[in-house]
C-alpha cells in the first residue's frame, strides 16, 4: 500500500537546509565562545593542539572544525586547519573589523524580536519602532558600533568605485544617519580634502565621533544632531550625499519625503549614495533581503525593502538621473549600493 501520493517524489531539501542554517549559526556562535579561531592563527593547527591550547574535549573541537570548513570559514591544508580570509578578517578578537559585537547583538536584542513574529503578524504592531526618536537613541548606538565592521569593507569599495580620491576643489558631503559613520570614514580616508556633516540623533552621533578619531579622519567631520526631518539643510551645499541603510526603517512615504529634502541640499551634478538591502524585482530572492523584509515589518511602523526598480522610480521621481547600481567585487551582480545623479 502506498502511504503517500506519487508526488512525494521531491525530497525536503529545502526544509533540512533552513534546519541546516539553524546548526550552523549554532556552530559559530560555540566556535566565537570557546575562542576557536585564535589558536589556528598561533599556529595550533590540529584538533588536539587546539584542545590543549584550550582545554576542550579533542572530539567536540574535531566536528566543531569540520563544521567551520563546511562552512568555508576554514579549511583544511598539510593535516591541519587554516583560517580563511574571511574568518582571518572577521572572527579574530584581535582584529580591528572583529563582528564579535554584531553577533552578541543578533542574539540577544535582534533574536527577542524574533520570537514576537507570530504574535506580531497576528495584531499588525510591530515589537518596536527603532525610527522613532525615543527607541532610536535606546537601539541604535550599540548597533551601529556592532555594524561597523560589517560595512567597512564594501564602504571602501564604494569609494574606490566612485574614485573618491579623484575628487578635487573642497568637496563636502552629507552622511545621513550616520551612525558609526561607516559608509562615509573610507570616503574621508581616501580624500583628505573632503569635508562630512554627520547627520543623526545626539547619542549615535557620540559613536560616529569614537569611529572618526579611531580612523584619524575626525578633523574632517562636523555633527549635525537631531532627527532628518527637523535638521535644516542649506541649498544646494553637498556634492555628495550618503544614505547608508535608513531608507528601509523609514518606510516608502517617508523616503521620498527625505529623498525630496537632499535633493534641495544637494548641488546640481552633485551625486547620491544609497545602500540597501534590494530585493529583486518579482521578490523570489536573494534570501537575505527577503528575511529583512520580515525584520523590519518586527521592528518599525512601516519599514520595508526596496528593490532597484523601486529605488529608481523613487530617485527620479525626486529630480535625481543616471540611477545605477553599482557592480562590486565579491558580490555577483547583487552589491548593496544604488547611486544617482542630481540633474
């Protein structure tokens, strides 16, 4: 007797690699913990060295090992175990971009929202609302410390991109929500005559000026404080305008309230960098701006994800042209910035 239908022919491929996903995220966060990764740059290379090193079980580090080169984070060379550069980079305590923070931060505060989904889904009110001022100043500082490391890296390609360093004359920019200042800092660096206003609320501005002196740059910033729709903006000031992941939290409406404002503050030829989690155009990938699509739907009144095409419309709806996306190295044809022209 059959106890199901001919088309229980397809396997649950889908359903174990989300299970996958779970272990995996798992795994990592035990390796960060048990501080896996520092004895192999020492150059303890095998499971039991390690777990000496250590003071591990030998076993438990061997399948932890196996589990991080599975995941591409380490690899296997001459009977040991290598760090890739990607771990080499990111998941060293003594690395200046180590995302330890970041990770604490999705488990603890971005995991609790999590849980609230359903319940959040079944009344339509979100867990928080991290665009309003009084939550912001609560949420966003230890984040935007945490994200620093995260953005550094594709921030520099950006301005390498856009040639930066070429820029001559006094160029001033405007860094909207700063937070860290991440997306504007390798800007700064690359352009010693280039001039930034930070803008964001009082106590995320106080980590931007932590990052800016970290990075020698602070000379160059000055701190416009308080909300983007209260802050007075000059006509026709900035030649380059940086909106580094806010567009989602404040939702369609008010995007183009703030696209409409730039583009008064911005010089005619003068450029507009935005960086975003872009779906694609019929929303059926890439995975990660579709699972951010949920977490902002968790965590403000009428946050969402953009894709390129809605980007787009917005900008030359708001007097900017020559919208493209840019095509950064590492990431496929999908890279995470948009940049337009004022006409």
């Amino acid at each position: 007797m059959l106890i199901a239908p001919p088309k229980s022919t397809v396997p649950p491929l889908a359903l174990t690699g989300v299970l996958v996903g779970q272990w995996a995220t798992n795994a990592l966060f035990t390796a960060i913990d048990l501080d896996i990764f520092a004895p192999i740059k020492d150059g303890q290379t095998t499971a039991s060295a390690i777990a000496k090193k250590l003071k591990l079980d030998e076993k438990g580090v061997a399948v932890i090992l196996d589990g991080l080169v599975g995941m591409q984070l380490l690899e296997r060379k001459n009977g040991g175990y290598n760090l890739t550069d990607v771990a080499e980079l990111y998941l060293l305590k003594s690395s200046p971009l180590y995302l330890g923070d970041f990770f604490a931060f999705g488990r603890g505060p971005g995991a609790e929202a999590w849980k609230s989904l359903g319940e959040v889904i079944r009344t339509g009110k979100p867990k928080q609302e991290v665009n309003k001022e009084e939550t912001a100043e609560k949420f966003f500082p230890d984040l935007a410390a945490a994200l620093f490391p995260l953005n550094y890296t594709t921030a520099a390609m950006v301005a390498d991109e856009l040639k930066i360093d070429k820029l001559a004359g006094a160029p001033h920019a405007l860094d909207v929500a700063a937070g860290s200042a991440v997306w504007s800092i390798p800007m700064a660096e690359r352009c010693s005559n280039l001039k930034v206003d930070a803008l964001d609320f009082p106590v995320v501005l106080k980590v931007a000026e932590r990052f800016t002196q970290k990075y020698g740059v602070q000379d160059r910033y000055q701190y416009l404080s308080g909300d983007w729709r209260e802050v007075t903006l000059q006509p026709n000031s900035y030649d380059l305008v940086i909106l580094g992941h806010i567009l989602h939290s404040e939702g369609a409406a008010a995007s183009k309230l703030l696209l409409d404002k730039l583009q008064k503050a911005v010089k005619s030829g003068g450029r507009i960098v935005i960086a975003e989690f872009m779906p694609n155009e019929h929303r059926t990938g890439p995975l990660f701006p579709l699972l951010f699509a949920i977490n902002m739907y968790l965590q403000t009144s009428d946050g969402c994800v953009f894709s390129v095409a809605e980007l787009k419309s917005l900008l030359e709806s708001n007097g900017f042209h020559e919208v493209k996306r840019l095509d950064l190295p590492f990431f496929k044809g999908e890279s995470p910035v948009v940049v337009a022209t004022k006409k």
